[in-house]
C-alpha cells in the first residue's frame, strides 16, 4: 500500500511497524470490542498505549472524546459516532493513533469554534482510515501534526455558504502527510493547507465544494497527484507557495463568474505537469507567478486557457495541447523572458511543408479579441462573430494592440499524446 | 356571365383601367383587341384575381370575385408562360394541375393534337420554346370549363399546332362557352372572333360584332382598321 | 397548400444548384471528420461555416427561386387556390428542400462517424438546427426582398446587402457602440441588441453550448441569470420562431396586395 520510494516517510521502524504488525510495543497490546451502551470517555481513559478498541455496531453519542495515549479506534460494520450536542467527536493529542472504519456525523456549524469530526493536535504517525464522516461543520482538522496517513475516506457535507460551512480536510502547521484515495465533497474546500510542507496529496476526489476543490496557503514542497477536481466553485488555488508540483490532475466543470481550473498567485517554482483541464471558465488564472513549467498539459474547452495577469516572468510553456478553448491565452500584463514552444493550438491554421510535424509559421494565441474584452466584457456575446474573425485577421496580420512578444515559434501539427 | 363594373386600376401613377364597364354577357369567342398598354392583360387579370383592382368590381355569375379564389375552378386559362419548374415533367404537371382542380380533364386529346407524347417523361428545362408553350396551353385547357380565357396562345407555335389550335378553339366556341382571347395576329381574330372587345388608353373604346367595327371605322379589314383607331386617336392627341 | 408543397419539393430535390449545396456540405463535413477525430472541433469548424453560409445561401436562394418561379406562380394564381396557400406551399416547399439539403449533407457523415453515441450529440443538434433555422429566415426575407423587387438585379442587389448587414455591419455597429459607451452598464442593452439580429440569436445559442465557460466567466449578474439558465435557451429560441413567424407573416401580407 505504501509507497517505499516516497522521500516523505523516512523513519524506517514506523514503517515496519504499522505495515507489518510487528513491533516490541505491540506484544502486550489488548483489543476490546465495545457496544453504544458503554461510555467511551471512561473506556478511552482506562485504555493502555497500544491498544485496540473495537466499535461494535451501533450509534456512540458522545462529544469530546479525548484521545491522549496511542490507541487504535475500529469500528465494525454501522458503528457510527454521534455528536452529543454537535460539538467535537475525537480529539487526539498523542502520537500513533489509528482511526479506522468508523462513520461520524452530527458536528454541528459554529462561529467561535472550528468545529470538527476527528481533530488532531500535535500527533505524529497518525492513521485516519476508511471512515465516512457526513454533515459535519469540519471533516478532518490537523494542527501542528506530521508523518500521518489520512486514505480512502468519504467526507461529505451540505455547504450553501462558505462562511458557514468547514473544509473537509483541514491541515495548518504540518508536514510530512499523505492524503490518498479520498472523495471528498459538499464542504468549503476539499482539502485546505496552510503552513504545510512536504507532504503527497494523490489519487483523491474532490467536488461538489463550494470554495475550492484544494487549497494551498503558504505551503511548499508538496506534490498533488492525479486528483480529480470537478464542478466546484473552483479546482484548486495555489496561494504564495512556493516549490508545488501538480501532475496527472484532472481539473473539470469548474464554472462560474469567477471561476478557475486552477489559480496560482504569488507562488513560484512550480511544475504543472500531464494535467487535463476540461470545461472551465478559466483553466489557469495566473497572477504574478514566475519560474512555472507548463508542460504537456491538455486544455480543452475552456473558456480561457490561461490568463495572466500581474507580472508573470520566466515561465516555460511547451508542449501542451489546446483544444477548443474559446480564448488560448490571455494576459493583461506585460510578459517576459516567458518561453512558448512546441505547444499544439487547434486553432493555428499555419501549414507544415517541411513535414516535419511543425508548423512553418509562427502562432500568435492572443487575439485582438481577447483585448477588447478586457476593455468590454459585454462584447462576449460578439464571440465567434463573423465580424470579430475580420477583426481578429486583420490584428494578426499587423499587430497593434496585441502583444508582439507572446508566440509560439514552433507550433506543432498535431495534439501532443 | 362576366362583368365589369366601373373598374379602375392605377400603378403608382399610371392609370392603366379609367373606370371600365362590360358585361360579357354573349357566348361564343371574344376578342379582346387593344395596342399595347392599353390594359387588356390587366383586365382579364383582374377578372383572374391576379391584379387587385384600384376600384370598382367585378362579377361572376352575379357575384362578386373580389378577394375570392373557387371561383377560378370554372375558369380555365393560358396565359404567356416560360417557364415552368424545371425539374418536373409534363406528367407531373398534369398530375398537380389535376391535384389542384377537380373536374373532368381531357389531356389526352391535346397529347395527340401536338404531338406530345414522347415528351412527356422529359424535365421541362430540356423542351424546347414551343413544346412548353404546347404544354401550357394543355395544362390550361386540360379542365372542360365554361369560361376560357387565353393571353397570346399562339405565340411560339409552329403553322401546324396552330391550326389545330384554331380548330379546337372554334369547336368550343360552339359549344356555348365563353371565351375571351387576347392577341396580336388579327387574322386570327378575323377568323375565329364573334365579338371584339376594343380597349385604349384604358377605356371601352368598342364592343360588338367583327362587322360592326368594320363599318364604324369603313375599312375592309381588321387590320387596317384598327391601325385607324390609333391613327386617328394620336392625330386628336387623346393619347396622352 | 400541402399539393403545391409538394410538387415544389419535388422539384426542388432535383434541382442542380440545392444537389450541389447538399454536396458541398457532405464534402466540407468528411473533410473535417478526417481532419480533426475531435467531433467537438468538427462541430465548432461547421458552426462557424454555416452561421456565415447558411444566411447568405438562403438568402440567394430564395431570390433566385422566387424569380425563376414567377411565371409558375402566375399558373398557379389562376388556379382556385388562395394566395395564402400557394404562397405558404411554394414557400414551405422551397425552404423544406434548403432544410433537408442541410441536414443531409451535415448530418449524414457526422451520423455515420457516431455523433449519436457521444456527449457532443446536443451541440450537433444545436449546429444543425441554427443552420436550418437561419435558412428558413433568411430565404422568408428573400422573398420579400423579390416580392417588393420586380427588378431582378435590384433584388439580388438588397438581398446581398441584407446578408452583408447581418452577418457584419450589425456586429460592427454593435462592437463600436459597446466601445463608445464602455463606461456605462451596458448588460441589457447587449441582450437587447442581440434580439434585433437573428445571427446574433443562432450564434448566441450555439455560444450557450460551446463557450458557456466564457460567457459566465466575464460579466455580471445579468449574462448570468439569463445564459445560465434553460429560460435564457428558450427566449432565444422563441425569438428565432419569431424571426420566421413575423417575415412570414408580412410576406403574405405583401402577397395578399400585389399584383402579379
């Protein structure tokens, strides 16, 4: 299940133990099945390190269940944990707490407290497995904590507005986490990380949240992973970050006024590599983000493509494909030192006499078009017009207003594989 | 059977009918005889419902055809046709003209008087001038009707179809029908006209037997005649 | 009425011009198909084509059509048939046959390419259906163009300024007053403007369907309420009835008055 080759997870020992079952610590381990008559603060605080608590079926209604030792918390089939009054469900302060197979619900919205399902404060080599947690104010919080597990879990709740609902996931001051393989929707944001460092976010599914399928704040050094962002009120934001890596991703349905794919602001550094971005209003919104690889990424049917705005320098743009989008590239600013090559543009109508797959003309992605818009947004509804095509010609054989430095040199033939 | 009471007929500002009354009462063939814009096409497309009358009214068996359509079933009508849809065939046309009306038909008869058999299956933008002018007066005289009216039938005939033409027109004129043809060629008239109806400048200028004009007007024949109506008119300056 | 309708389309299926149309556009389609394997790019290709063409065929068309027809419409005002009638089978005929011209020759390689089993089947349908739409609108306005026109040269003559100032001029217009009065709240005005251009209208609605992203990323509240909604679809495609409904309509007044 784990990834070996992962540079995040070093401590050699805690593999072993947690993946293997063996361990010195774990010999005299007990493991108890508990029913919904008991009451789990007496049990949770009578429990040796180490050991296993089993919920059996049934409805635990209980709130701030403090977990301070490691322990092992499973729940058997449709054992599900009640918010008493909605406050909290489990808090845990140790290191090498295991939560696994349980469904909590019934945290409630607060304005003073942010509320969650299972909070950890400050623990290491924690494991959140296979839980559903539905209608809950947060799903999971982490605060101060490092080297956890959060898999295949299902957080799902009913946000209408963002100042009333929480985050799925909710990491702040962390590293060395990994997320994998979750569904999360129905929150503010999917996933949220502010302060968080070195850490693998992969193969999860985020949608249906109002505010961004993830978030990153002041985070750097992560890798987000073939993930699937969909029909949120946007994909993702990358925020003032620094070192990200975002590969294989999905980015769909994001629609809306100001609605984005991605957003990158203020970060720099990063690779976007092998995602799809499909049917956005903008595929990426870039504000004054610099030393960025764009590469063989496929945009289809955006809106935008890309719009930069702020200064946006040293960025590498190759090898993509644009299908389709009503606008390729837009950027209110001045670029520079910015190099665009060997993309695919669906709509470079050049020719390849030379067959050597390239085109023999250059591609100029921003358009007249594109200008007015920003002068008049109402003119969209002029798009595809035949007057706009002349109009659009007749800038690109003499360009006046739009930028003379910004083309590909090298387009090619055909859609990048 | 038709009349016309005080009609008038203006184009923008040309006044082609000045208040036209005639009651075509008579059966048999009436020629109606006029130079050119006098306004003998118009009155008969008047009465045809093809030209919105400026004033006045006309009747049909004493009803008003104003606005009106059925009554054009006991009508049959040639009028100076080119071109019909290109892409149907003769048999088609038949076909939608008897579509369009019902009542006996008698195609088969014209088939055989012009000799049209073998182009019957053919698309009528590969006939010739003639043969679609032998169409059109087959598509219009196909119907058995009281009233025919024909606007030039001879023009584009060849001397043979045309004395069938003749022929066939002065056997219906027997068969106490009304018939009202416009034309240029006065032999045609002389030969086969009971009546003349003599249009100018938008005007009854005549009406009544061959025989009669020719004495009003003491010449021998239609042609000279005529050519005196006009002469005489212009040379008094009523023409204006 | 249905008789003359049919005949007329009977003729009007064999006629060279509307073999040659269908033919161009079978010809254009599996170029495309070939071309591109993006059936969305293949429809966005056609949309763009048609919205030009198809206004200016129907246009052309339908003046051409009414002059070559004129003599046969005087066969037939002498037949007992109304005007209304012969003037709404000729008519239906002749835009019956542009229709199915297009719908054979778009359709027909798109179908077999399986434009049925994909999620872009809807935008084909919207493609398809502006381009027979604007055919029918524009050849109803050719044949008032020719109704009013007894001077064949002069028809031709409207009818391509006609097409000229829909398909451009207006959206020239248009953009240059959008600029002029950029400082104002110019939403409604927008929609307004694009009611009066039944170009605009098709192209608009095709918009909703290719470049919906764009259309909601850019602008305020108004756009959204109205493109955002199935609501939004149906104004516009209630307008585009109208667009045939009302030229329709004024073609048989004017054929109720004339004098043929």
């Amino acid at each position: 299940m784990i990834n070996n080759s992962n540079p995040y997870f070093k401590p050699i020992q805690w593999i072993l133990i947690y993946w293997f079952g063996v361990g010195p610590i774990h010999l005299h381990a007990r493991v108890t099945l508990l029913n919904a008559e008991q009451d789990l603060h007496q049990i949770v605080e009578s429990a040796q390190p180490y050991d296993s608590l089993i919920l059996s079926q049934g409805i635990y209604t209980f709130e701030n269940i403090l977990i301070d030792k490691p322990l092992t918390l499973m729940g058997q089939e449709g054992a599900l944990l009640k918010s008493l009054n909605g406050d909290e469900i489990l808090l845990v302060t140790a290191d090498s707490v295991t939560i696994q197979g349980l469904t909590f619900t019934g945290v409630k919205t607060s304005y003073i407290k942010e509320r969650s399902a299972i909070r950890i404060d400050k623990g290491k080599y924690f494991e959140i497995k296979d839980n559903v947690i539905t209608n809950c104010f947060f799903g999971i919080y982490l605060e101060h904590v490092s080297h956890g597990v959060i898999y295949n879990n299902r957080i799902s709740g009913q946000a209408t507005t963002e100042a009333g609902s929480g985050n799925a996931i909710h990491a702040w001051y962390c590293s060395n986490i990994q997320i994998k393989g979750n569904e999360l929707k129905g929150h503010r944001d999917g996933i949220y990380f502010e302060f968080v460092d070195k850490s693998l976010i992969e193969e999860n599914l985020s949608f249906n949240n109002i505010r961004y399928g993830l978030h990153f704040m002041f985070s750097n050094d992560d890798i987000y992973r073939k993930n699937t962002f969909r029909d949120n009120g946007s994909g993702v934001a990358v925020m003032f970050s620094k070192e990200i890596k975002m590969i294989e991703n999905t980015f769909s349905h994001n629609w809306g006024g100001a609605s984005y794919g991605l957003l990158l602001k203020e970060i720099n550094d990063a690779s976007i590599i092998n995602n799809q971005f499909n049917q956005n209003t903008i595929g990426i919104f870039v504000e004054g983000s610099n030393r960025i690889t764009y590469s063989n990424n496929s945009f289809r049917r955006n809106g935008w493509a890309i719009k930069f705005s702020g200064g946006c320098s040293a960025n590498e743009i190759t090898n993509n494909n644009f299908l389709n989008n009503s606008l390729d590239l837009v950027v209110g600013t001045k670029l520079s030192d910015n190099e665009i090559h060997h993309n695919y543009w669906s709509e470079y109508t050049g020719y390849d006499l030379d067959k050597n797959n390239i085109g023999d003309v250059p591609h100029y992605p921003v358009k007249l078009f594109s200008y007015i818009l920003n002068q008049v947004p109402e003119a969209i509804v002029l798009m595809r017009s035949f007057f706009v095509y002349i109009v659009n010609f007749s800038e690109k054989v003499s360009p006046v207003f739009t930028p003379k430095e910004v083309f590909d040199p090298t387009p090619l033939m055909h859609e990048v594989q | 059977m038709i009349r016309f009471l005080n009609l008038e007929k203006r184009f923008g500002r040309n006044k082609v009918l000045k208040g036209i009354d005639l009651d075509l009462s008579q059966m048999g063939i009436t020629a109606v005889l006029g130079p050119n814009g006098s306004g003998k096409t118009t009155l008969l497309k008047c009465f045809l419902g093809m030209v919105i009358p400026t004033n006045g009214s006309i009747q049909f068996k004493n009803e008003s055809i104003l606005g009106r359509h059925l009554y054009r079933s006991e009508i049959s009508h040639v009028s100076q046709i080119v071109y019909f849809p290109e892409n149907l065939t003769p048999n088609e046309l038949i076909k939608m003209a008897k579509d369009l009306r019902p009542g006996t038909t008698r195609e088969k008869h014209f088939i055989e008087l012009f000799e049209l058999s073998s182009e019957m299956h053919k698309k009528m933008s590969t006939l010739s001038g003639g043969t679609r002018q032998k169409i059109n007066l087959l598509l219009g005289l196909m119907h058995d009707n009281k009233v025919i009216i024909l606007d030039e039938p001879s023009s584009g005939l060849d001397p043979v179809s045309f004395l069938n033409l003749k022929s066939f027109l002065k056997k219906e004129g027997k068969k106490n029908k009304q018939i009202l043809i416009t034309t240029h060629t006065m032999s045609f008239v002389e030969e086969i006209a009971d009546h003349i109806v003599f249009l100018l400048n938008g005007q009854i200028y005549f009406q009544g037997k061959l025989n009669d004009l020719l004495s009003q007007e003491n010449r021998k024949d239609l042609e000279s005649a005529i050519a005196n109506i006009i002469q005489q008119k212009k040379s008094t300056g009523l023409d204006a | 009425m249905l008789k003359i309708f049919k005949y007329t389309v009977y003729d009007l299926i064999r006629n060279r011009w509307l073999i040659f149309y269908t033919g161009f556009f079978l010809l254009l389609t599996i170029a495309l198909i070939f071309l591109s394997n993006d059936v969305s790019k293949v429809l966005i290709s056609l949309s763009n084509i048609t919205l030009m063409l198809t206004p200016l065929v129907g246009i052309l068309y339908g003046v051409m059509y009414y002059y070559n027809s004129e003599d046969y419409i005087r066969f037939l005002l002498s037949q007992p048939i109304s005007r209304t009638s012969i003037f709404s089978g000729i008519f239906g005929g002749m835009a019956t046959s542009l229709s199915l011209s297009l719908i054979v020759g778009l359709g027909t390689p798109l179908l077999i390419r399986g434009v049925l089993f994909v999620p872009e089947f809807i935008t084909f349908i919207i493609v398809l259906g502006m381009a027979v739409l604007l055919s029918i609108i524009f050849s109803s306005l050719a044949f008032i163009i020719a109704l009013y026109n007894s001077n064949r040269i002069k028809g031709f003559g409207v009818a391509i300024f006609t097409w000229l100032f829909f398909a451009v001029i207006y959206d020239g217009l248009f953009l240059l007053l959008l600029l002029i009065f950029k400082d104002y709240p110019l939403e409604n005005i927008t929609l307004g403007l694009t009611m009066f251009n039944p170009i605009d209208l098709a192209r608009i609605l095709t918009l909703m369907n290719l470049d919906i992203s764009a259309i909601m990323g850019y602008t305020g509240a108004v756009f959204k309420n109205f493109f955002g909604n199935p609501l939004g679809m149906m104004i516009i495609l209630i307008l585009l009835i109208c667009w045939i409904v009302l030229p329709f309509y004024w073609m048989l007044r004017k054929v109720n008055r004339k004098d043929f």
